[in-house]
C-alpha cells in the first residue's frame, strides 16, 4: 500500500532547522498518525510523502513557504493592556487565543509595558527553513467516521479518544495555519513553541 490522499500514515521523523540545530523527534515517543491530504502536515512534508510505502525513509528540506510560511510583520502588534483585564500578571513568553480576521489564532506576548502589551500571531518556526528526517512506519485506510472527521482517533475510537486533540495538536511538520492556533509539537517541540501548542510534524 503506497501512501496517498484519505489513507491514514503514521511516520517516526526528526525536524531541525537547516544548519542542524535540532527541534524536535518522535524518537522517544509514538510515531505521527494523519490522515494523508488533510493538510495536518506542512505542505512540503506531505508533498514528499505522497507515494512512499512502509519502510520507505523520507529526507527533505523546505524552505519556510513549503513550512510554516514566512515571517508575516502585520502579524506583530501593540495593544492597550487593558485587553488583558483579569489576567493577574501578563509576561513575555505567554500564550493567549485571539480571534483575527483569519480566525482563531495563537498569540504570544513578546513585550509588556504599564499601557500596551505587544503580540505575535506568527507560528513560532514561521520564516525558518527546516529539514525533515524519518521512516513510514504505518498506513492503512481511514474509518468513515474519522474521513468525516478529519482527524485520527485512537485505536479506531470516537472522537472523545482521537490520537490527538484537534484544538491541542500543531508541531514541527504540522501545517499550523490549517489548525486551530492553539497546537504545537511531535515529540514535544515546547522550547519552540508557545505555551499551550502541540506538535511536530502535525499541522493542527
């Protein structure tokens, strides 16, 4: 069985930025489970997997528009701190859900001053090249109820026991903009992504 659009793939991988710097790796964990064109992963990455079989080892890298997309300086801005009423302490480095004219999105505070607060929507590996190395490990066909879905759910189980949480999941791989903007990373990319995101590999 050869991987292409509704079947459901799992892959162990490794995702670093081009000079080496590692990100993140399902090494020590469970591989990526997705449903192959559902845009859960960066459109390079899955590009490169269509077609491939169990066993087949994957090796590429992308340039950040095939990634995350490029650095988006729009994506940048100061609001009154009053916005943040009722949140005792506001720090940089802190996630909050926001919602943009593209719809809901992860923010991350980058400045705090007495009057304004400065927050970036852009993915945290956005503008960055990245290369991924792994293996195909599974494929095997999508149960009409997860095809209806558009998610894995854990041992063939309803959607209270998916793999992953579709407003929980994002990482390294993961086409963040196809996801609710509060995921984050495979392996557990945290180091690069803000808090409250899921996983590498995974678009969510």
């Amino acid at each position: 069985m050869k991987i292409e659009k509704d079947l459901v793939v799992s892959i162990h991988f490794g995702v670093a930025e081009v000079d080496g710097n590692a990100l993140d790796s399902t090494e020590n964990g469970a591989p990526l489970e997705f449903i192959q064109g559902s845009h859960y992963l960066v459109p390079g990455l899955e590009a490169e997997l269509e077609g491939k079989k169990v066993g087949d080892k994957f090796d590429v890298k992308l340039e950040a528009e095939q990634a995350y997309g490029p650095f988006q300086d729009e994506l940048v801005q100061q609001v009154p701190r009053s916005l943040f009423e009722g949140v005792d302490e506001v720090e940089v480095g802190m996630s909050f859900q926001a919602e943009t004219d593209q719809g809901p999105r992860t923010v991350e505070v980058t400045e705090v001053t007495n009057d304004s607060v400065s927050i970036d929507a852009n993915h945290p590996l956005a503008g960055m090249a990245l290369q991924f190395v792994g293996e195909v490990v599974g494929i095997r066909a999508a149960t009409a109820e997860e095809l209806a879905h558009g998610h894995i759910h854990a041992h063939g189980g309803s959607c209270g026991t998916q793999t992953h949480d579709e407003d929980d999941h994002e990482c390294c791989g993961g086409d963040k903009s196809k996801h609710a903007e509060g995921d984050s990373c495979c392996g557990g990319q945290s180091s690069k992504h803000a808090e409250g995101k899921s996983c590498c590999g995974g678009s969510h």
